[in-house]
C-alpha cells in the first residue's frame, strides 16, 4: 500500500515521523477524511474548504494548493486501484528541535495522506448502529477539525464496553454530535432535526450535502439542539459521516429507537445521497 508523507509517495509501512512533530506532541494538527466511492472523491471542495478553516485557526499554513491536494489524492486513488473507502489526510505544524509549547514563529507543516480501502454503504448502513449516550468532554473549538481525539476515541472505547457501536455526546442537557458524526432525529411530528452549527460541532461536510438534498424533498428540517429525552421519544435516529455515511441508529442506551428498525425517513435520506454520489445501490 502507497501512501504520501512529506512530499513524496511511500510504501506505508516505510512511512516515518519524528517523535518531536508537534502533531504527536500536542495534536497540533488538522485533518480531514473524504470518502471515495466508485472511485471519485465525494464532496472534495467542502473537505477543501474546511481544512483551510482548520488550518487558519491552529496557525498552520496550509502547504499544498486545491490542485496540489487533488492530484495527491487522484494519485493514490489510481496507485492503490481504491474504488470504495476513505482518503485520510493530516497536516500537523511539523517537528522543531525538542518540545516547545510555543513553537517557531512559522510553521513548516508535516503532510500524511493514505488510502483506507472499505465498504462504505454495508451492514452499518443496513441494519443500523447501536449508541450510548456519554459527557462529551471535548474542548470548546468542535468546529476545527484537529488530531485531537482522545475524548472520541475513549468514548468509543467506553462505547464497545456496553455493547455498542457510539456515543451521542452530551452537553448542559442537549446532544452536540455523535463521537464522529453528526446526529439527527426525526420527531413525533415528522421534524428532522439536527444541532444548528456553533463552536460546539464540527460542520460535517456530509450534514451540508444531506441539507443540499433535503430541499424539494418535502422534509422538513429544523437546525436546532435536541436533548437525550427527544433521541429516546425519536421515531428514527441517525448520523451523518464521511465514513459511515448515513448510519441509521437503532437504538440508544439499549432503548430502541421508533421500532428499532431503520426507519422510512432514514432511508429515503440513505437513497437521496446515495443517488447523489452516483452509487447504484438500495440500501
Ligand atoms: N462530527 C465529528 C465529531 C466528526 O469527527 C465527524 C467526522 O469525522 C463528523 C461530525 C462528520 O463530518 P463529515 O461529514 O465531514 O465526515
């Protein structure tokens, strides 16, 4: 398997950093990860966009232009022959001498870029996900996207411990998201439903292509926080991720959600963006 890592292609076991990279040090570093169906990148320019906003806001030049980042990830696509499954990219603000939290006055960024070959529309997106609900206990700037994961990646551990697949993260009494996802509910009165964007979520690029598509589809959609009570009343639930895609959530602190079965509304959402991304599947 070939990945990019400074600036060049590698074998990914080859693939060395030095411990002194202030992404390892501090997770001062952005990332992104785009899903790849039937071999094209889905949604390039949102992923795009928002890494510049990452970048912009922990004071990393981004390194590469949008041509420059697309001929990498074309690249990888074709030499890895990957027709399903994600890109991950990562910049960190690279390694200077030993550990400082300040850092130089400007930033020579680390870039790693590889190809996860994977379902993306599979049994998650059959059958459905099981959630627990967990404090999210993140830090303030949800919205930038950054390497520093260690709440998501305990809560998903916590998460497999009960017998589920994620968390729905909770905070002053309201969901902010799932732990790699963004979260919705459709409610007694056919309402989808999900978090409006603040500091307190990360604005999923797949959140804002299923908002694209939910215009002329008769859904009515109302961008608001919604507490734990609502998700367990919820006829569906579900989340959106450019890994998982649309994952219907079946149930929720071992509480089934509607009938515990993938609902109509969660569906038709599935075929919309399926559709959209040119996927020739039923879900
Ligand atoms: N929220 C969090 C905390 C995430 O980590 C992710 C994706 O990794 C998302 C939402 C969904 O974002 P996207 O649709 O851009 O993958």
């Amino acid at each position: 398997k070939t990945a990019y890592l400074g600036n060049a292609f590698c074998d990914v076991e080859s693939a060395r950093i030095s411990p002194f990279d202030r992404g390892f040090l501090f997770a001062h570093a952005a990332y992104e990860v785009t899903a790849v169906y039937a071999g094209h990148l889905v949604d390039f320019g949102g992923h795009m966009a928002r890494l510049d906003r990452t970048l912009k806001g922990i004071g990393v030049p981004n390194p590469l232009s949008g041509e420059g980042w697309t001929k990498i990830h074309r690249d990888l696509i074709a030499i890895n022959s990957l027709t399903e499954g994600l890109i991950y990219l990562q910049v960190s603000a690279g390694a200077y001498g030993l550990r400082d939290f300040a850092g130089p006055e400007t930033f020579q960024p680390t870039v790693f870029v590889y190809a996860d070959a994977r379902r993306l529309i599979g049994d998650a997106a059959r059958d459905g996900i099981r959630a627990i609900f967990l404090d999210d206990s993140r830090w303030k700037r949800r919205d930038m996207k950054t390497t520093q994961l260690l709440s998501q990646a305990l809560a998903y551990r916590t998460a497999r411990e009960s017998g589920a697949d994620t968390a729905f993260l909770v905070e002053d009494g309201h969901v902010t998201e799932a732990a790699s996802a963004n979260a919705w509910i459709v409610n007694g009165e056919g309402q989808l439903v999900t978090r409006d964007l603040s500091p307190s979520i990360l604005p999923g690029i797949t959140r804002a292509g299923v908002l694209d598509l939910l215009e002329g589809s008769g859904l009515h959609l109302v961008e608001r926080a919604f507490t734990p009570d609502e998700a367990l009343s919820a006829k569906e639930a579900f989340t959106t991720s450019a890994g998982a895609m649309i994952a219907p959530v079946v149930a929720i602190d071992g509480q089934a959600i509607g009938t515990g079965r993938p609902g109509p509304v969660t569906r038709q959402i599935q075929r919309l963006y399926y559709q959209a991304m040119g996927a020739d599947v039923a879900a």
